[in-house]
C-alpha cells in the first residue's frame, strides 16, 4: 500500500533526483537546487496555512508538493503538486488557437485561418502538476494514485482553490532536448535554445517572456510542418496523465504552452469527477477482502494523507482496513474522504 503525502525539506534529494530524470520540457522540475530548496519551505508554509500562499486576498499562489512513498520502507517513489492563484507572482502565458474568417468578394474566396496569440487567461487558477514518477516503478499505481489525489486535496478544503483547474501537459520534445515547436515559434523572437528557455521560465519571475514575445497574432499557416504538427500534441510521457485528467473532468480549450505548445486542459473545480462523486463518512473497520480498491484520504490539508485500498464506500459510512487508518493518522470513527477507482 503506497501513501500520498506533503512534501518536507528532508525529501529534497529525492526532490532533486526527479528534477535530473525528467529530462528536458518538464518546466515544473529544474534541475536548479535553489529553486527546488525554495519550493520544498513554501510547500511547507502553505500546508501549514501561512496567509501569504492561503489567503484568497493575496497577490501571491501558494504550492502544495506531494510524494507518493511505501510507508513501510519510506522509499519515496515520485511528487506531484496543486499550484493556487497562479499568474500573481510569476506572470502565466500561453498562446490561445484563434480562428479569423477572410473574406473577398471580389475573388468570390471565404476561408478560415488560425492563428496564435498570447494570453494569460488563467490567472487566478489552480493548476496540477510537477506529476512525475520514478521509471523503476511506472505501472504499479502510483501514478494514478498521485495524479487523483491532487483533486481529493482540493476537495478537502475547496476555499483554498481557485474557481478554475488546469494543467499543462508537456508537449513534443525529442531526445535530443530540441522542441519542433519552440524552433518554428519560438526561437525568431527570443534567439534562444529551448533548454534556456525553458529554465528561464521556471527560475526567474517570467519578465522575459513579456519583454521578447510576440506582440501580434501569428498565422499558423506561416509556420514550418514540424511546429504545426506539434500544437496541441502530448508528449509520449504523458498520454497517460491526459487520459486520467479527461476523465477527471478536465478538457483541452484550445491553449498551449508558449515552449513546446503542449495542450492545456481546464473545467471548473465544482464539476472535477471527484467533487462530484466522492464522500465524506466517518471510517469503520470491517473485512475488505474482495472489494474494489478506492481512493481514500484523511480530508485534512496539514498532515494530508491519500491512499488506495479495497474499501465499500456508502453514505454514512465507509468501510476500511485497519492498515488503512494507520496509514492515514486516523482513528476509526473519524471522518475522511473516499471515491471510486474505476478508471
């Protein structure tokens, strides 16, 4: 059984061996030991309710960190996040797919084209990401673990949440560090590599960004086959983190990710299926064999704790081992939160 908890300052090796095997296109984790350090103390922080990274009122987002660990050998096997009021602090742009209609009536010609423009629509949202798992131990679970507990946070303390959830998706990136997308866009106006690129986005304030970008829309007709062809698309690694965000709630709305245009997924947090469908009753301890595993948590924010386990999940109750409590720092009778796995 593998549980889902806040990150600490002592994870940061860990931390650290993420960042260095995600590879290049994973904006979310550089390989920079400040700014994973920095990270891990304002992840802290904001579980522990500091006004700053909390309060609704305030211009800065705070971070949740998440690691996935075996609470037996306290192997720590990957981290996830939940991001709040994003575009605050550290300005959050994409470029959204537009469609203009030409029209001449002297030629008897009338077409679409798409374009590219700028935008920072979501400001103010949450964002989940940082999704990231060791390849040792990929198709074990924790995968869909870390990425549904996100949303079981969120569900234990809605107010703390934008209105709005989204999460970019890496988009194409080759072997070799190159994005087709950033060399046909990207690069005319900020003659830069996309390695560079890329870690300026995720260590400096974003200012850049503003400074060098694109001031008109761009005619995607304009661009090479190899950045067309990239809009939109997921990376390979992350096709299965997709599938479980679609089925989730959340949809693609036309945005990518001015980098490597990776698609951008969205819905309302209310409408996420696990607002939806999850329920809140008190723990009893009972024979759980034979049942279907479901996801399970404590439904705290400071001392988070999520898991899947065989469970029977009714209205007033919810049906569980006693391994389950322990793992989860409660006592039966205590009240937490459950929702089906079946995806």
């Amino acid at each position: 059984m593998l549980v889902v908890r806040p990150a600490k300052q002592s994870d940061y090796e860990d931390f650290y061996n993420f960042a260095r095997m995600s590879g290049a296109g994973f904006t979310s984790l550089p390989e920079d030991p400040e700014t994973l350090k920095k990270r891990l103390v304002k992840s802290e922080k904001t579980f522990a309710g500091d006004p700053k990274y909390c309060d609704p009122n305030e211009a800065e987002g705070g971070v949740y960190l998440l690691m996935v660990e075996n609470p037996k050998t306290k192997q720590v096997l990957g981290c996830a996040a939940v991001k709040t009021n994003i575009g605050h602090d550290v300005p959050f742009f994409n470029f959204r797919v537009t469609t203009l209609g030409q029209l001449s009536r002297v030629t008897g010609r009338k077409f679409e084209m798409s374009t590219l423009v700028m935008v920072n629509d979501y400001t103010g949202s949450t964002e989940v990401g940082t999704l990231f798992l060791n390849p040792q131990h990929r198709g074990e679970g924790a995968g869909k673990l870390l990425s549904l507990s996100r949303f079981m946070l969120m569900a234990a303390m809605p107010s703390r949440f934008g209105k709005t959830v989204v999460s970019e998706l890496r988009g194409v990136v080759h072997l070799d560090g190159r994005s087709p997308f950033w060399e046909g866009v990207g690069r005319p106006f900020y003659r830069m590599d996309f390695s560079e690129a890329d870690n300026l986005s995720a260590v400096t304030d974003n200012q850049f960004i503003i400074d060098l970008g694109p001031k008109h829309p761009i005619y995607i007709d304009l661009l090479p086959d190899s950045a067309r062809g990239a809009i939109a698309e997921t990376h390979p690694d992350g096709a299965a983190a997709r599938r479980l965000l679609e089925r989730e709630g959340l949809r693609f709305e036309g945005v990518i990710d001015i980098f490597d245009g990776g698609p951008l997924l969205a819905c309302r947090v209310e409408d996420t299926r696990t607002m939806r469908e999850s329920v809140r009753a008190p723990f009893i301890v009972g024979d759980v064999r034979g049942l279907e595993k479901c996801l399970l948590s404590n439904d705290q924010l400071e001392g988070f704790a999520c898991t899947l386990a065989p469970a029977q999940i009714e209205k007033d109750r919810i049906l569980v081992s006693q391994e389950v409590l322990d793992n989860l720092g409660l006592k039966e009778g205590d009240c937490g939160r459950a929702r089906g796995f079946d995806v």
